[in-house]
C-alpha cells in the first residue's frame, strides 16, 4: 500500500471523523479508501473496462 497526502476541507475531515466515532469505519484511512472504491466503482458502471476480478485489491 502507498502513502497519500492530500487536503481536505476542515468540515469533510470533521464529518469523516463523525462516522469513525460512531463506528461506520474504523479509521480516516480506511474511510477514505472506502470513498475512493466507490467513486471507482462508479466510474466502471459509467464506463466498463474491467472487472472486479481483475483488480485484485477490490473486497467482493
């Protein structure tokens, strides 16, 4: 796994936060991870290019 930086926006940071404290996820990264799977996902429904099976970091 690779380190990211980026910046966020206070407010979307503290929302983050929120759902770690009541246990939706259980830290920023992982939230953050979770954001970015399913904007990928996203992206693939809006344009297929491969499948699940090929990304091998996709939890089924």
């Amino acid at each position: 796994m690779e380190r990211v930086t980026l910046r966020i926006p206070k407010q979307q940071i503290e929302e983050v936060e929120e759902m770690v404290d009541t246990g939706q996820f259980p830290n920023r990264s992982e939230a953050i991870r979770s954001a970015v799977r399913d904007m990928l996902n996203e992206h693939d429904d809006a344009e297929p290019r491969r499948s699940n099976t090929e990304r091998n970091w996709v939890k089924a």
